[in-house]
C-alpha cells in the first residue's frame, strides 16, 4: 500500500472508531468524554533515504521531514497556502514584490531564534537543488534581507503563487539553520541538530541501555558481520549503503580493520587516526579528532546524485 493511501486508511478507520463510540457510548449516550492527547504510532513502508528535504520527492522523507521542518507558508485543511514562519506578509499591486515579515521567537532545535538570515540562506539552497525551488527562482531578480525579521523577493514577472509555491511540501522550502547550509553547501545536509543525543561508552561486562543502539560489541544491534564491519553494518541498516561517498568510506574503515592496504589512502588515514590518538586524552577527545579526518574525507569523496565518485568508475 503507497504511504498517501496508508494515512487515508488510518484516518478513515479513526473516524470510523470515533463515530461509532459516539453512537454508542459517547458523551450524548451518557459516557465518559473522550481522551485527548497520548501517543499513535505509525509504521512507514520505509526508510528515508535522506532526511533533508530539499533534495529529494520520496515520500518517506516527506512523511517524516515534515514533521522535523517548518517553511514560511504550510498548506491548511483546504490546501490553501496559510502563515507558518511568516507573521504576515504583502505583495505589490503588479504581484512582482513579495515582504515577508517573521514570527518572532522561533527556535531552532539548538535553542538559536530564526532570523531572516536563516531563510534567505535556506530560500536560495532550496531554488537551487529542489526543482519547484528552480522553477520559481528562475522568475526571482533578487532575495535581500530587510531587517532581522524582514525578508523580500522581487521577481522578474507577476506571479500570485508565490505563498502556494513555498507551502507545498513534497521538497518543500523549509528553513534550516544557516550554519547548517553553509556546511552542507550545495551537497546533502549531513549534520542534524539534536541536543538530546549522546555517545554512552560502556564498560566491556557491562549491559547496552534498553534505550541505546549498540554497536561494536558482540550481541550488539550492529557489530562486525562474516562480510562487513559495524561501520558498514551500520550502514546498511540505515540504508545508507547507497551513498557512493559514505560507501567508500565503509570499504576504508574495513580494509583498516581487516589490515587490507589495497586501498591507497589507508595507510594516510591510518597515520592520521595514529595521531589523533596520541593527541586525545579520552575516548570523547579521540571520536571528536578522528570526526575531522573522516568528514574530510566524506567532502573528498562527496559527488552529487548521479556523478561518479572521486577515483572510481
């Protein structure tokens, strides 16, 4: 079953749930009120590919991205074009000069309030990469910031969909933070905002946290395998595997583990991790130094979707 027609189902059954406890037992009949609130689980047909959602139309990242993300304008119940990061906004007469005045007091998932940096940064990414985004930017002469909480666009020609435009949310235009586009640069976001996440590093006889992923231990969620090491396992099991940048580095972490120099940068990033290791004083000091080598060699081996990686056919 697609995922559009999964919801419907969903909804459908729910409304009939609700309606038939209203005929019979429902707060007119003498029961007890409904319960508000609780949790509804909900079993996606598959993994996201990628969770950022201007690059890709798949609807597991839609599905699950827009419930991460917020854009300037969301789609309401009659899929009208409504305020969601915008406190109110203005056209010119001719439809050619769009100001969209902020909401104040929007946060980031990193506790930074949103600015009109951030959607200028985030607009701009978005009508380079999505192809709604190309489309409408090809008619946009300039984005300019006003003031902190002022954004305009001038376009070349009328255009009355603009807010429908930045609404829809299949690669919708959502508003990441700045520093996060400026990292990403015209490739795949690949650092997410989470302050809740934390490494636990656990003694060797001691059990994996109920609420942890394991890996690299026996009896781990991922763990060395008869043909893959934790890194590819892990990989694999994000689906993952596909990204031709992050898949050579898969099969570098392996020939280092299994002490395969046929790759010719193993024995440089072998020397490199050597010296993080004698530069770091704990466990947390390593991962943080060896992250720089391996983000490093992620931007070497990055290409975008569709080209070849760095040295290899």
């Amino acid at each position: 079953m697609r995922p559009l027609a999964a919801f419907i189902v969903l909804g459908l059954l729910l409304t009939l749930m609700a309606g038939s406890r209203d005929a019979v037992g429902g707060p007119a009949a003498g029961g007890e009120p409904p319960v508000r609130g609780g949790v509804l689980r909900v079993a996606h047909s598959g993994e996201p590919p990628t969770l950022d959602l201007h690059w890709t139309t798949g609807a597991p990242t839609q599905d699950i991205a827009i419930h991460l993300y917020e854009g300037l304008f969301a789609l309401s119940s009659r899929y009208q074009a409504k305020p969601m990061l915008v406190e109110r906004w203005s056209v010119t007469p001719d439809r050619r000069t769009y100001t969209f005045i902020l909401r104040r007091g929007v946060l980031f998932h990193h506790g930074r309030e949103m600015t009109a940096d951030d959607v200028v940064a985030s607009l701009q990414r978005w009508g380079q990469i999505a192809a709604r985004g190309r489309e409408l930017f090809r008619d946009v002469e300039a984005l300019t910031i006003r003031d902190a909480s002022t954004v305009q666009m001038r376009l070349r020609e009328p255009n009355g969909l603009v807010p429908l435009a930045l609404a829809i949310p299949s690669q919708g235009a959502v508003i990441y933070p700045r520093e996060v586009i400026e990292e990403a640069g015209s490739g795949l976001i690949r650092r997410f905002i989470d302050p809740e996440a934390t490494l636990l590093w656990l003694d060797k006889r001691a059990p994996c946290p109920p609420t942890a992923v394991g890996f690299g231990f026996d009896g781990a969620t991922f763990c060395n395998s008869k043909t893959r090491v934790t890194y590819e396992e892990l990989l694999a099991g994000f689906r993952l595997d596909k990204n031709a940048g992050l898949a050579k580095i898969g099969r570098l972490v392996h020939a280092l583990d299994a002490g395969n120099r046929k790759m010719p940068e193993a024995a440089g990033v072998e020397t490199l991790l050597a010296g993080a290791r004698h530069r770091a004083a704990n466990e947390d000091e390593l991962l943080r130094e060896s992250e720089r080598t391996f983000d490093l060699l992620y931007e070497a081996y990055f290409e975008l979707p569709g080209k070849k990686v760095n040295g290899e056919q």
